[in-house]
C-alpha cells in the first residue's frame, strides 16, 4: 500500500501513486554538465540536478532538488501568487 494515498496501485503503475507536495517555482539562471542552478521568486539561487531537458530562461519545479517538471510563465506567476497571499502569518510575523 502507498504510505502517501492509502491507495493500493496496480503492479507496475507509478503513475496510479498520489502525493501532496509543494513545490516552489524556479527559474532556470545556469546549465552546466554537471548541475542546473535556479532561483525562486524569493530566495538565494540553488543548485539542483535535472531528469529532464532545461535550458536558461526556463521556469521548472523541484523535488529534492531534482527537477522534474518545466511549467509556464504564467504557471509559475500564479503559483507564486497562491504562495505569497497565504491568509496564515509569516513567520515571525505571528499576531498577538
């Protein structure tokens, strides 16, 4: 059984495995042999490995510092949107 989904996939099915994750768009600034370097909207710039094609320019999402998927500008704005209008209080931010 999934420890993610309570569900039990078909043998063989990957794609019938679900979990809740959340990830942060970045944008691609370098691509060497060895790593892809990317920076979130708010952030210092990361180093990440890629199983996927990317090139500079590129907004892409991570997972473990593997990037897994590339999305849209406009994918990336409205996630980044969701993300900085959370209705929860920024840390250190608390109300009291």
């Amino acid at each position: 059984m999934s420890r993610h989904s309570g569900i039990q996939p078909e043998a063989g099915k990957i794609e019938n495995l679900f979990c809740m994750c959340l990830t942060i768009p970045k944008k691609v600034t370098a691509v060497s042999k060895d790593f892809v370097e990317a920076k979130p909207a708010k952030g210092p710039i990361e180093k990440l490995s890629a199983i996927i094609d990317v090139k500079k320019g590129d907004w892409v999402l991570s997972l473990n510092n593997v990037i897994i998927k590339k999305i849209s500008k406009k994918e990336a704005a409205e996630i980044n949107q969701l993300t900085s209008s959370s209705k929860y209080p920024k840390k250190g931010k608390e109300k009291r």
